[in-house]
C-alpha cells in the first residue's frame, strides 16, 4: 500500500512452546502487513490466534523465522531495542479492558503514554483530547466501577490511540460487551481504519470481523488468508 516495505512482515515465524512434550502454537508463517490495512483474526478457541497477536505486538519472541517491523528485524533486537519499537509501534486493546481502577478514566488513558517520552503536560492534553473524541469527555474524573462496559472499552480505546501508534491490536475487543456496545466499537475501529490506522483484530464476532479488509485464519497453529 504506501511505500514499498510492509510494515509488519513475518516469514516462516513460527512458535513452539517447550516442555516435556513441545507444543507447537504456531507453525510456520509468512504474512506481510501494510500500512492502513485492516486485518480479522479468525478461528477456533485455541487455535493460536492470541499467539500470532502477541508475536505481532513483540509480546512473545518466537522460536523459528524472521518478524520485521517497519524493516528492522526484531530477532536481532535487544530487549531494551524491543520494548521501545513495541511502545513507539502497537496500541493495544484487551477483551477485559486492563483499567486500573484507582484511576480515573483521564489517569488511565494518560497511562498509555509513560513511555513516550513526552511531559505531563502533553500527556495529559492528549489524554484529554482522545477522551472527547470518543465522547468521554464527561467521565474524565470517573473511577473505572463508575463506567459501563462500553465506556470502559472506549476509555481502553482512548488508551490506545492517544499515543499514536502505527498500528492497533485488538484482542476480542467486543468479548465482554452486549450488541449495541459491539456495535459502537466496531464502527469505532473502522473509523481509526478509514483515517489511516492499521487495526488488527483477533474476534470470534462475525459482524466485527467483517469490517476487515483482509482475514487471516487460524486452525490448529496455522495461518490462511481468506481471499
């Protein structure tokens, strides 16, 4: 899509996880990702979709293959290298929202920049400015047990994307959550999409999965582009 390297390229990654008998979570993969896709991960309950998700988003390392992103090969990373592409790179969103809850909803979303390196007084503007975006600007001093479960998405949303990353993981973002927050979220996400964000999407929820532009299935450890 724009430039001619992919943003996220994987080839022959794989991900075998060790024991007394070794368990293959994820067999070898070539994927190429660029930048304003819009990608569905779909396929059974453990299949291997969160850990395709987790090596995309530099949460786990595989064992075999090489993971580019944005060229530069994360098997040659150190950890401190990796930490910095994975905070400067991924936004991530989580089925269980992951908000603190001693927090408020603003203290949350500004949490997701500490490791920027931009002031407190950026942050908490940006904070604030992805909050009114998704029309959050009215909970901004609300503990996270105050907010409905659709607000505790769009505060985890808002987390996510004030930041500014190149690329949006979302794992089951709609899990928890009942059809007309489903709804909201996913037209959410193609809204960040259409305004050039790459989203990945690991989902069970077929309506979710068909605002993608491309998916991706996962069966048994192993990964098939849906054409």
């Amino acid at each position: 899509m724009n430039g001619d390297a992919a943003l996220l390229e994987l080839i022959d990654v794989a991900k075998t996880y060790e024991g007394d008998v070794p368990v293959p979570a994820l067999h070898p993969t070539t994927v190429s990702i660029n930048e304003g896709d819009y990608v569905a991960i779909t396929g059974p309950s453990g299949s291997g979709k969160s850990t395709f998700l987790n090596i995309l988003g530099l949460l786990d390392a595989p064992t075999a293959g090489l993971y580019r992103v944005q060229g530069k090969d994360m098997a040659a990373a150190t950890e401190p290298e990796m930490l910095f592409v994975r905070g400067l790179t991924f936004g991530f969103i989580f089925q269980a929202f992951h908000l603190l809850e001693g927090r408020t909803a603003l203290e949350n979303v500004e949490l997701g920049m500490l490791y920027t390196g931009e002031d407190c007084a950026v942050r908490r503007e940006r904070a604030t400015r992805a909050l009114e975006q998704f029309g959050l600007t009215h909970r901004a001093q609300s503990m996270p047990r105050r907010l409905s479960g659709g607000e505790k998405q769009r505060v985890a949303i808002a987390r996510a994307v004030a930041k500014a990353p190149k690329v949006l993981l979302c794992d089951e973002p709609t899990g928890n959550l009942d059809s007309t927050n489903t709804r909201m979220v996913a037209n959410l996400l193609a809204e960040l999409n259409n305004q050039g964000l790459t989203v990945i999407v690991v989902t069970h929820d077929e309506q979710l999965a068909q605002e993608a532009r491309r998916r991706l299935r996962v069966s048994d450890g192993t990964v098939t582009e849906i054409l």
